[in-house]
C-alpha cells in the first residue's frame, strides 16, 4: 500500500461538488489530472505510521491535537467514506480536501515529534525512521503551504 498526496489547482471544470463548512469537494478525477501543482507526488509507503500512532493516543488533547484533527487521513483511507472512487455518468470522482484541514496536523506533528515518537513502541519507532516519515512529513507541510498560498486543495491516494 502507499499513500499519495499532491496539490491541485480548484478549476470550475473539476469540481462537481462542494461541503464549504468541512472543506471538503467532489471532484472529478481525470480533468482534475491537469491541474496538478506538481508532477510528482509526496509518497509513503504503508500507512503513515506518525498520524495512525499518534490518533491512538490517550493524551492526544495534551499537545494541543484531538482524534478530529487527522480526518482528512481518516476519510482518505476509509473505503466508506466517500473518498474512494466511484462512477457518476461515466466519470470517476473522488474527494479533494482544503489545504487548511492538513496544516495543523501537520504542523503539530513535527513540532511535537519527538515527544510521540518515544512514547510508541520500538518497532513503530523504527519503522518511522526507516520510512523517512518526519523528512516526508516535512516535504507535505511545504506542499500544504504552496497549495494554501495557491489557493488549491489537496488530493490523497491510496493504492
């Protein structure tokens, strides 16, 4: 499994739909394709252990972050949710989400990285750093920022 996130222009041709208040559009998957901010991907390989981990946490309310704060991730990899794909008048669609919804999370998470980091069991902790988490994580919060600046939204794949 891998999970692929990347920014996109919000082009009127794309969007088939809009829930304002959540930040969250309906989008139609192949015109959404030309639109990309960039060619290639932020990609991790399995879950991304950061967010899976630190949602599992009791004290999560602590650092300032709530089970809430990754629904973005939630949603994106939940094949109920709606994200994943599905066929309307032969056109696939998929959820994009606001580039705002991820920032703080995100944001969050590197600052406090260390602090999770060692309350997760030694496995988790090598599996972080062997996958190059926190410098992917770091490469996301700078395509978040640009997608915000572009005033994009983000797209999440998990394959």
């Amino acid at each position: 499994m891998s999970v692929r996130i990347n920014g996109y222009a919000k082009h009127p041709d794309s969007i088939v739909g809009k829930i304002e208040c959540l930040g969250y559009y309906e989008v139609k998957l192949d015109a959404i394709q030309k639109h990309k901010l960039s060619e290639f991907p932020i990609e991790f390989f399995g879950d991304i252990l950061l967010i899976t981990e630190t949602g599992r946490l009791d004290w999560l309310n602590d650092i300032g972050l709530n089970r809430s704060s990754f629904i973005f991730y939630d949603l994106a990899s939940n094949y109920f949710s709606g994200q994943s794909l599905k066929t309307v008048d032969g056109e696939t669609r998929g959820l994009m989400f606001e580039p705002s919804l991820m920032h703080y999370a995100i944001t969050k998470l590197l600052d406090k990285q260390k602090v999770l980091i060692i309350s997760f069991d030694s496995f988790i902790q090598n599996e972080i750093r062997d996958r190059q988490e926190i410098e992917k994580l770091m490469e996301l919060k700078k395509l978040v920022e640009e997608t915000i600046e572009k005033q994009g939204m983000i797209g999440i794949v998990i394959g």
